[in-house]
C-alpha cells in the first residue's frame, strides 16, 4: 500500500516540528556531577539540550566568572556585583561599580537556585535563559563594558585558556557563545537548600514556637508569591509602593520606563510596575531589598511590601522574621 505525498508531507512536517522542539527542551538529569540535592527540594538542576553540563564546563564557568578579563578594563569580573561572601549580591543599593563609574538603576539579585527560573531572568524578564543573559552585563557600557568581538581573542592570549575551552566543549575554538554557554553552566550549579528550614523539611530538626508562628503567618500572606522549596514563583508582581505610584501607570511616561518593571519588556499596561519575585532564601545576607535597593532591612521591606494590602502588625512581623531566618544558609555550597 503506497502512502500518499500529503501523508508524508505531513510526517515530515511533524517530524521537524518534534525536532525542533527537542533543542530547546530542558533536560533534568545532569551526568556524573557531584551536585547534591535533597529529594524534597528537586531530583536535579534543569538544564537546555544545547548546553548540558560538564565538570569541566563548570569549572571554567566559575573561572571565567572571576575573571576580570571580561570586562572592557580588565579590572571588572562578575563576581565584582555578585560576591560569592555575599550570597552572590554586593550588598550595595545601587553599584557604580561599572565601567562608566555610573550609577546602575537596578540592584544586583542574588544568583541561586536561577537553573529553576522558568519565566524571564533579570528584574524584569528581559532575558529568556542564562546563555543569552549574561551578554547584557558582558557588552552594557555602564557595567563590564566589554566588545564581544575582542574579547575571544583576548582569552585566547591566555594561559590554559584554548586547552580548557576544548575539554569543555571539545572545540578548537573560544568564542562569544561557548563563553556564554560556561557561565550559565556554572551558575545553574549555584543552589540554595541548605538552611535550617531543609533540615526541618527532612525532619533532621525542628521550629522553635516562634518560627512555627511565624511559619503560619507566612503561609497566610506571603507563600502565593513565595511558594517552597525556591521561595519565589519566578513571577512578576507590582507589590507596596509600585501599586501606588500613579507614575508609573502612565505609559506615556517614558522618562521612567526603566520603573515601569515588565512593561518595558511586554508593552502590555496589565505588567506596569511588576518585577520579579526574589527569593527569601539568605533574605538576611542579600540586603538591600527590592529591585533597586530602596529598602535596607528586612523589617522596613515587609512593611513597605505589605501597606497596601494586609499590613501585618509589628509582633506579627518579628514572627514572620523568626521563620524566615531559617532560610538562611550559615555556609555557601557550589
């Protein structure tokens, strides 16, 4: 029996369409890496099929991380906003620790648990996964400052360089993308589900009565935004202060685009405002708060956070700190 050319067409057609869908399928089953992660909190680190881990990936990621040869001088690295002593921030509002020495309109987010960040990175979504992220940073001439089209060879010039590039990739090559694609390796590895809070998870300790109220009350107000194990719904929301400023529900208002949170990104009225969720893990070593550092304490953040919808009272806010300084972690693991 002869199958007619509008089946195969057909069959072709699907077959293209599964594909090319594969390419950009998250994988879940890192191979022989020695990242552990409790069965509670997830069974492995996500990652895309066109950039799977490898230990020597990761390595050069983090070397590439820490490398101020990254930057237009040559004296900025990654890790110059997101120290690892800092649970990846810089504990600075807003840096001006850029190239241009100018200030930065958004505060440098903590790094962890992002493999898990389904919906947009950057305050507002503006990049779609960590490989396409990190050249906003690389290129931005308020922050590393760097031409991509020197920056392959510049490593290039390197000891060791060409030789780890090719154990990781196995090409005889540097380029833009590969060095892209070993950073968003080794920060996939960047993981936090080692606080106490896990250890009560895994019934290895207990809540004192204090963080148990507190737990309570953070499941009343604050886990529709804040779910476990990550802490965040990865969403975006306009929360305290944003739901009120009449000026950023203006989109005419153009000046402040760079206020205007998931707007700038959709053009859809509905996001003006919203930013992305952070996550409450290390909440008390990741000061500043919100997406440009307005807010120095967690105390004053909660406050400013809530006033416009249930604003907790006082005693419930020294609870809801009692349970959240049980996600905080004591030691940072890699």
């Amino acid at each position: 029996m002869k199958t007619s050319p509008t089946i195969s067409l057909l069959f072709c057609l699907l077959f293209l369409l599964v594909w090319a869908q594969s390419l950009t399928t998250s994988c879940t089953s890192p191979p022989n890496l020695s990242i552990k992660l409790s069965p509670y909190f997830a069974d492995s680190i996500p990652y895309p099929v066109q950039n799977p881990f490898s230990e020597a990936g990761i390595a050069l990621g983090k070397l590439l991380f820490d490398d101020p040869t990254l930057s237009g001088n040559n004296q900025i690295s990654c890790a110059t906003c997101h120290h690892k002593s800092k649970h990846f921030t810089d504990g600075i509002s807003l840096s001006n620790n850029g190239l241009s020495k100018k200030r930065l309109p958004r505060n440098a987010p903590t790094l962890f648990n992002l493999a898990w960040a389904d919906q947009g990175l950057f305050w507002d979504g503006g990049a779609q996964n960590l490989e396409s992220l990190v050249f906003a940073p690389l290129k931005h001439a308020d922050e590393m400052g760097q031409d991509l089209k020197l920056l392959p060879e510049e490593l290039r010039q390197k000891d060791n360089y060409k030789t780890l590039f090719f154990k990781a990739f196995a090409q005889d090559t540097i380029t833009n993308a590969l060095i892209a694609r070993a950073l968003a390796q080794y920060v996939r590895t960047l993981t936090a589900a080692h606080a106490r809070y896990d250890e009560v998870i895994q019934k290895k300790a207990q809540f004192t009565k204090l963080e148990q109220q507190g737990l309570e009350i953070f499941n009343q107000q604050c886990v529709s935004c804040h779910p476990p194990p990550f802490f965040t719904d990865f969403g975006f929301h306009a929360v305290g202060d944003f739901l009120e400023a009449k000026e950023i529900k203006t989109p005419e208002n153009d000046e402040n685009k760079i206020e205007k949170g998931r707007y700038r990104i959709t053009a859809d009225s509905a996001d003006l405002g919203k930013f992305k969720t952070p996550t409450l893990r290390n909440l008390a070593m990741t000061a500043p708060y919100f997406h440009d550092g307005r807010y120095q304490t967690i105390e004053i953040a909660i406050q400013k956070h809530t006033k416009a919808t249930n604003p907790p009272r006082k005693e419930e806010i020294s609870l809801l700190i009692a349970f959240l300084n049980t996600l905080n972690e004591k030691q940072i693991k890699e």
